[in-house]
C-alpha cells in the first residue's frame, strides 16, 4: 500500500497542478457536457495530452466551485496504485477538503480493479467524472462492471474553430476579404502544426516527439508487455509515414521481416486502443468483404505526422486528407473510401443506415490545389464516377483554397476550401 503520506503529497501537489492549467480555449464538447445531467459516471477518452484534464476541470468548477476531489493515476508517486488505496486516498481527500460530493479521476485505467470502487462512489451518491487514454481497457472494465452506470464522450486535439479561438481568428459566417485572408493562414498553419493543446499553444511541433514517446511507452509497451520494443516503434513509425495511404498487416510484415501479420496487426490495435491511429476500410455492399481489402491509416493530429514523418511532412496533400478523415471522426460519422469499377478512388464516402440498409450519404474528394489541372481532373473524373455507381447527385473536392460549382454529366461537382468545412460543423 502507498503510505498516507505520499498519498498527502501527491493530492495537494496534484491540485495545484490541475489550478495552474489555464482556460485558454472553449473546448466545444464542453457544451455537450454543461447540458447533460447524468447520475452514472461521466468518462471522457482520448489521445494522452489532448485536453481531457483541462476540459474537466473546467465542468467541475462550473457545476462544483472548488468541492471536488481530483486524482491522476498517470503520477510517478503514485506508481503501484492498488484498489486497496482507494479508501485511504478517500480519507486524505476529506481531510483536505472537507466532504465534497464530486470526484475527478484522471488516467484511471492505470489502476487494477478502479470499476468496483466507481460502483461504490456511485452507490454511495457521488458525482464521478473520469478521463482515460485507452479504449480498450476501459470499454471492458465499464462492460463489466459499470453496464447501464456510465456515459462516454471523446475528446479530440483542437478542431479548426477551436484553434482559430486560441489564435485570436474571426470566423464569421461571412467574411470580409481581410477576415477570409486571415482564416487561410490560421488554417494554413493548422495543416501543419495540428491541434495537441500544447503544441498548438507553444506554435511549435518538437513537444510532439516526446509525446509519442510517452504514448509508445506508457500506453502501449508497459500496458501489453511488448518485448520487441524496436519493431513496435519500427512499425509504428512506418504507419506515420504512410499516413492517408492504404497498407496491409502482410505488407508491412514482410517489410520488417516479422514472422507473422498477426504480430503487426497486434501493434496496430494497441496503437489504436492509444487513439494514436484509426484505420478506413473500403466500401463493400457485403459485410463479409470489408476485412479482405487493404485499410487507409490515419494519424489522430497532423503535428505528431510532421514532427516524426520526414516524408510526409512534404506532401501536404496527405496531410489535408489526414485533417478531413480526423474531422469525420469528430463528427462522429461512419465513413469509408470508395473504390470504383474502373480502380479509381474516391477518399470518403458517408454511409447512413446499419446492416443491409446502408447506402452512401455523401462523396468527399481530397484535392490540395487544382492548379495542376491533370491532377484536378483525374480527382474530379473519380469523384464522378462514385457518384454515378452510388447514384448521389453531387459531390464534393475539399481543396486549400479554390472555391467553384460545376455542373458534369448530370451531377453538381462543389470545389470548397477546406478551412470552409471545417468552420461548417
């Protein structure tokens, strides 16, 4: 057990760490959080240092001044936690701030068996809130033991409103020729430099390279035990430079010489589970071909791609496309990319419906600049072909700054700046 002392110290110096974080920019989904009430336990997940702590803190003063207990598990002082700790850390809670009826726990997936003692604040009348870096582990610890007890909520690194807030942006619904000006370079600066609070505060991408590191190490090496440490940074590593590009587990095992695809598949879900990486699967009518098909690889924020993607980092298409599909993801839309019958690819289609009633909602294409026009063509001509096979009426190419309505063949090609996207949602 962790003696009353330690556990002393790391709650007040905690507190005053988590006072010290300063409320520079309305995260949006805190008005999704104002507006719920909820007595279960209320759980925001995400990437390691995307905000959660911040966001929290800010629902807590707002509904509970200063009377609540807050806790991080992610505390080299309290290395070795244990669900026996719970009540002495309930005790000293109380004993430095009186009976407060809200408590906030950050990382709490760091220790074994905290679902039976949130049943128990629950039980007991508590206000829990709780943040978390990996979905897997808390997705079948709350299945568990918290079924029916629990809301969950995402937080993702800085939307594009979000960063034009920290960045002192006008975004009106119509904008001046000076205020349309000054958006395309607070987005030109947001492709690159993404939108992980601390690096989008600092205006610098090298605090990334640490983050990863802890990323690979605490969320992924010392969680699933990974004794091959360099292949996993290897292949994870490779998965950022191919951010936007298809790959396959066999490829990418063959590539590194590992015995099995399983393996690499394996690093991927914990990457996954992490929130560093999601995947895109192709468009299948039939369910049962979704898994046979190569998979499109997105990073989780456009900063950690630059900072450790010596490639990619030149190819700003990439990284425009990287932006769209964490966008979506945002949005909370299910989406895939579209192969056609003459092996063209459209890079997003929406789809509403579940099962056999899904049908495509909407054709998203990735185009940086048309001004090469045989590039703008053969986007436009793939996007036109998903249409007429998905029998949508119109299309639309995300680009950095063009803006045009066509009208081909019978469909409404729309050419949109990509920062106008972004501001729509």
């Amino acid at each position: 057990m962790i003696s009353r002392e330690i556990l002393q110290r790391a709650v007040k110096g905690q507190r005053h760490e988590l006072g010290a974080l300063g409320q520079l920019v309305q995260r949006e989904l805190l008005g999704s959080l104002q507006d719920f009430s909820y007595r279960g336990a209320t759980i925001v997940k995400g990437v390691r240092r995307c905000g959660k702590s911040t966001l929290l803190k800010l629902l807590m003063k707002e509904r509970f001044g200063e009377r609540f207990f807050y806790a991080s598990f992610d505390d080299e002082r309290l290395f070795g936690f244990a669900a026996q700790d719970f009540e002495p850390l309930m005790q000293v809670f109380i004993e430095e701030y009186g009976d407060c009826k809200a408590v906030l726990f950050d990382e709490i997936q760091n220790v074994v068996g905290w679902e039976l003692f949130i049943n128990r604040l629950l039980r007991e009348g508590y206000h829990v809130f709780i943040t978390g870096s990996n979905a897997d582990l808390l997705s079948k610890e709350l299945g568990t033991h918290l079924t029916g007890r629990h809301f969950d909520f995402e937080l993702y690194p800085f939307s594009f409103r979000e960063f034009c807030l920290l960045r002192g942006t006008k975004t009106p619904k119509t904008q001046t020729t000076a205020e349309a000006a000054a958006i395309q370079k607070t987005f030109d600066e947001y492709l690159t430099l993404g939108g992980m609070p601390e690096a989008a505060i600092m205006a610098k991408t090298s605090v990334l390279s640490p983050l990863l590191e802890d990323v690979i190490r605490k969320d992924i090496i010392q969680r699933y035990d990974v004794r091959k440490t360099n292949e996993l940074k290897g292949v994870l590593r490779f998965m950022i430079d191919n951010a936007a590009n298809r790959i396959t587990f066999n490829s990418i095992a063959n590539n590194f010489q590992i015995a099995s695809a399983n393996t690499v598949q394996k690093y991927f879900e914990y990457a996954k589970e992490a929130y560093l990486f999601f995947s895109v699967s192709k468009f299948e009518r039939k369910i049962r071909k979704f898994d046979k098909n190569p998979r499109k690889v997105y990073c989780i924020d456009n900063g950690i791609v630059t900072q450790n993607s010596a490639g990619i980092a030149q190819q700003q298409g990439a990284l425009l496309e990287n932006l769209v599909a964490v966008e979506l993801k945002r949005r909370n839309a299910a989406f895939y990319y579209y192969e056609n019958k003459n092996g063209s690819e459209t890079d997003f289609v929406t789809i509403s419906g579940s099962g056999l009633a899904r049908k495509p909602q909407a054709a998203l294409q990735v185009c940086l600049s048309v001004a090469d026009a045989l590039t703008a063509k053969r986007e436009e001509n793939a996007l036109l072909a998903t249409l007429e096979e998905t029998m949508l009426k119109e299309g639309l190419i995300l680009t950095r700054a063009h803006e045009q309505t066509k009208q081909t063949k019978g469909k409404t090609i729309r050419y949109k700046p990509a920062w106008k996207w972004l501001l729509e949602a």
